[in-house]
C-alpha cells in the first residue's frame, strides 16, 4: 500500500536506531560505552581516571562524546573513531526480529532510521535485526553531517552536527523532505523526544511505560506500536493529494 494514495493520517515514521528498535539489554550500548572510554584513554592518552566522568559530560553537553572531543579540540579521524568504538560491539546479542518487521511491513508510511551512529554500524544493527528492507533509508552521521558542511559557512570538521540538537531535527527534515506534523518520530532519549517536539514531530518514547517532557506516547517496547498508535493505520475518507518526496539524500540499506 503506496501512502500517498492510502490517505494515512501519517507520511512517514522516522526511527532512532540503537535502544529503539531493538532493547538496551542487548548489552550494546553499555559496550559502545566502554568502546568510547577506552578509546580516549588508548587514541587520545586522556588519564585513565579522568575518562568516565569526562565522557558523561560531554554527553550532556554536545550530544555525543564524540562531538564533545571534537569540540575540544581533540583531532582524530571520525571513520577511525567509528570502527574502533562499533567494530568491537557484541552483535551477535541482535537476533532477527521477525514480529517488528511483521509490524513495520503493515504500515503504509515512508518508514527512515535516524541515528547519530555511522552508516557502518547502521547497517550491521538492521542486518542483525533482519529489518534491511523495512527503512527507505538511514540519516546518520555522514548524512547529517555531509548535510551539515554543505550549507555552512565554516569548513571547521570540529562541529558534529548531531541529536538532540534543533539544528539536526531541521537537517532530517530537509534532507528526508518531511511534513513534521504529518510524521511520527521514535526514540528511547528524553532530550531527542524534547527536541523532536520542538521540531514539530508527533513524538513517542520508547523503552518507558512514562511520558517524559515532550513526549505525547511512552512505549515500553518498540512492538507495542499497534496498541498504542492504532492511528498509523487509520486513513482519512478523503485523503489529500500528496506529492511524492524527492530522493532522499541518505544511505538506502533495502
């Protein structure tokens, strides 16, 4: 079923990658994690005592430690950072998810990943998950930030654009040509759903049976998605006509 002649109340689903579609007792976030720190300990000789509460504050402060690092004026190359941090994740904990592709196949919706992870890491989750065919395509740090240093005046690589900034919402919306009013946005971080909010998604938490600042669903489980947002599937009596989006300027996994 073709959205834009189904009249669906919704355009397009736009889903967080890590802890969203899959749960965080999968052990990969605890993992990337440890990954980081070691990297900044091992790469960036920062003293070993000095890491865990250096990594958790740049988190809170930029988004990501990665972008913290840069920030700071840490040089290292982005691509190394990734393989280092993802390319020792324990992958084999993500089995096929037969149920959730099931639900994601049923929707009539441009269904997208939005990730501040790379395309790499991206592409291994969904392959593990069996859900290669369900996403149209991945916006994720390259794509946000090949984005990113298209439309800026600076060339500086030591801005990472990345959730839960405004300015990276603004950037999927672009770069995925979306209605914000007509999509659904998932993710398990309260500052991305705030964000979101703002942006002008229709917002759902995951991984929490509590609403958090912004949210309008809280979802426990990603498989929830039909009891708790029947609205996906329900369909206007005279739907609009709906243009068909451009290309969308991301990595296409299906």
């Amino acid at each position: 079923m073709d959205v834009f002649s189904s009249g669906a109340k919704f355009e397009c689903l736009l889903f967080d990658m890590d802890d969203t579609i899959y749960p965080m007792s999968s052990g990969i976030n605890l993992a990337c994690r440890k990954n980081i720190q070691d990297y900044m300990v091992e790469q960036l000789k920062i003293e070993e005592s000095e890491v865990p509460k250096m990594c958790l504050d740049l988190y809170k402060e930029y988004g990501t430690t990665m972008a913290g690092l840069k920030a700071l004026g840490y040089e290292f190359d982005d691509d190394e950072f990734h393989a280092y941090v993802h390319g020792r994740l324990p992958y084999g904990n993500l089995k096929p998810d037969p149920v959730l592709k099931q639900i994601l196949l049923s929707t009539p919706q441009r269904k997208l990943i939005f990730t501040n992870s790379d395309k790499a890491h991206a592409s291994k989750v969904l392959s593990r998950l069996g859900l290669e065919d369900c996403f149209e395509g991945v916006i994720c740090f390259e794509t946000l930030n090949e984005f990113s240093s298209k439309i800026s005046k600076s060339n500086s690589k030591a801005n990472i654009l990345c959730k839960p900034t405004l300015e990276s919402m603004e950037a999927a919306i672009k770069i995925a040509n979306l209605d914000p009013k007509k999509t659904i946005f998932f993710d398990d971080s309260a500052r991305n759903i705030a964000t979101g909010k703002a942006a002008g998604f229709r917002t759902v938490v995951v991984g929490t049976s509590m609403l958090v600042p912004g949210a309008d669903v809280a979802l426990e489980s990603i498989h929830n998605m039909k009891e708790a947002l029947p609205e996906i599937w329900e369909v206007t009596e005279h739907p609009d006509s709906v243009i068909q989006p451009a290309s969308v300027e991301t990595v296409v996994l299906a």
